[in-house]
C-alpha cells in the first residue's frame, strides 16, 4: 500500500511538472519567443497583410516552443502511462508531425500569393500549443484499455 502511495505521488509530481513547464512555456511566450504572429492573430487579422517576419528566426522559435511543448507533453505521457516503448512511438509522432506542420507553415508563408489566413492559423497553433498531448493521452487510454 506505502509503495503503490508512492508511486502516486511520483506520478503526479511528474504529471503536475510537465503542466508546470507547458503553462510556463504559455505565460512567458511573449519573452521567450520571436512570433510575430502572436500579435497578428490576436488583432483582427483577416483584412491585414501578413507582418514582416524574419524566416530564420521564426523557424528556430517555433521549433524550440514546439520542442519544450513535446518535452514536457513526454514528460506527462510517460507519467500516465509508464511505458517506454509508447512513449518513443509518440516522440517519433510528434517529429513526423513537426516536420509535416513546419513544412506546411513555411510552404503557405513563402508561396502562397494570399494565404488563407485561418489554415495558417490553425497550423501555427498545432506548433505551438500542446493540441497533441490532448489527442495523444485519451488515444494511448483507449488502446492501453484495449488490449
């Protein structure tokens, strides 16, 4: 009983972490983080031209969020479910799904003449917020249930 006890407590430490570390990445995202976007699509953006934006710096900034995100998202899955083999399979998802999502961002940013604002939008937010630990976490339940 004393052992199971605690490893409760070790798992909602590292649960209660990974929360930490993503509400931190959230509330501190205007220091962190080179995203002109931020300001743009928090105005009225839809009769706005894009800002200017450095390519660079972008690509760096939002990977690194998208990164922290993943880390402490890894951080909670492997709390959840305490099972290393899940917790690779869904570090390789988040990779595939960075490199598709970059790609996508950048390609509607560079060569679309008039991107549509909205695919931007929700692009930019699969790579900045956490939307994958909220798909991912009921998805690994559902199959660990399952099995």
């Amino acid at each position: 009983m004393l052992k199971q006890l605690l490893q409760n407590k070790k798992k909602l430490f590292f649960i209660s972490l990974g929360l930490v570390g993503l509400v931190l990445v959230r509330l501190f995202e205007n220091e962190l983080f080179y995203d002109p976007f931020l300001a743009f699509f928090k105005s009225e953006f839809h009769k706005k031209p894009l800002p200017e934006f450095n390519t660079f710096l972008l690509f760096i900034n939002l990977l690194f969020r998208f990164l922290l995100n993943a880390f402490f998202s890894m951080i909670i899955i492997y709390a959840f479910f305490n099972d290393k083999i899940l917790v690779r399979f869904a570090a390789t998802l988040f990779l595939v799904f960075s490199i598709i999502l970059l790609i996508v961002f950048f390609g509607l940013l560079h060569f679309a003449s008039q991107p549509d604002y909205l695919i931007l939008f929700y692009v930019r937010r699969f790579l900045i917020q956490p939307l994958f630990l909220i798909l991912f976490v009921p998805a690994f339940y559902y199959q660990k249930i399952n099995r």
